[in-house]
C-alpha cells in the first residue's frame, strides 16, 4: 500500500475547512447526569398576562419541594406551555432567589399574535443544597411596555432528589 501524501498547498484550505466546522459547532454549556428520584408539578389553565420589561413573577409558578441527600444535587426544571406574543416573551426559573439554572434564561416565545402552538423547555440547576426549595419562574417581554406577553394553559414539573 502507498502512503497517502498531503500537498501543502492543499493543508491550508483543509485547516480552514476544518476550523470553521468546529467554530459552527455550538459550546456545551453544561454536562453530566444525577438521580432525580422525586418530582413535583403543578398545572393550571389560568392564562396570565405580562406587559413589563423586567422580570416579574409568572403566577401560579411557585413550587414547594424538598431536596434529600447528604450533598447538594442537581434539580431539572421544566417548563411546558401555550404561550403567545406580541413580540418575545423571556422566562427564567428561580430557586429561592437563585438564577444559577443552565441556561439562566430563555426566548420563550417571538410573535405569534395569531395562534397559539405548544412550548416546553428544561432547565438544569447543577448544585441545590439539601432541604426546602421553592422554585418560581419569572418572565417579562423584551420590548416596549406597549407589547403584551400570555400564557394559557401551563405544567412546571420540578424532578430532585
């Protein structure tokens, strides 16, 4: 068998090539696995309305739980509902006035004034120490005042140890 030979002048190009595929690839931001035997929820088809700019609290997203173990560990969060808006709804979940969950915060929802269609998303709070926790979601709308962000029918399950 003969050996393969690389021309330089063809390296250059390759290099690029593959530099720019791994530049394409997106960063991992967090990693790894845990044991969450327990999970909490909570459902409501109450609709709830936003017009701030802030964060402010999302009712009926407040969830009382207890985490067990002898050490912190981790705590997944989701998010499952019909939301609409004028233009994007943001939302973060808080544990006891935490915002250390992976990713910190997400676009929710981007101008869906017409029609309503089914989100859902998880959250990742790595370390949570052993004993009561209440997680809360907050939300806003990023834009003026005069934009409008809902929620109808939502479910935040909450799965620890």
């Amino acid at each position: 068998m003969q050996p393969v030979r690389i021309r330089r002048r063809y390296l250059g190009p390759a290099a690029v090539a593959i530099a720019a595929v791994l530049a394409a690839q997106p960063a991992v931001a967090a990693k790894g696995g845990c044991n969450t035997p327990k999970t909490h929820y909570r459902t409501t088809e109450t609709s709830a309305t936003t017009t701030s700019t802030e964060y402010v609290l999302l009712p009926k997203s407040r969830i009382v739980f207890r985490q067990r173990g002898d050490e912190p560990g981790c705590v997944v969060v989701r998010l499952s509902a019909l939301p609409r808006a004028d233009y994007i709804m943001e939302v973060r979940p808080v544990i006891d006035g935490s915002k250390t969950a992976t990713p910190a915060s997400i676009q929710f929802e981007y101008d869906s004034p017409g029609y309503l269609s089914p989100r859902s998303f998880g959250f990742v709070f790595p370390k949570v120490a052993p004993g009561r926790h209440v997680l809360k979601f907050e939300w806003r709308t990023v834009s003026a005042p005069s934009h409008e962000a809902r929620m109808y029918g939502r479910t935040i399950t909450v799965q620890h140890q």
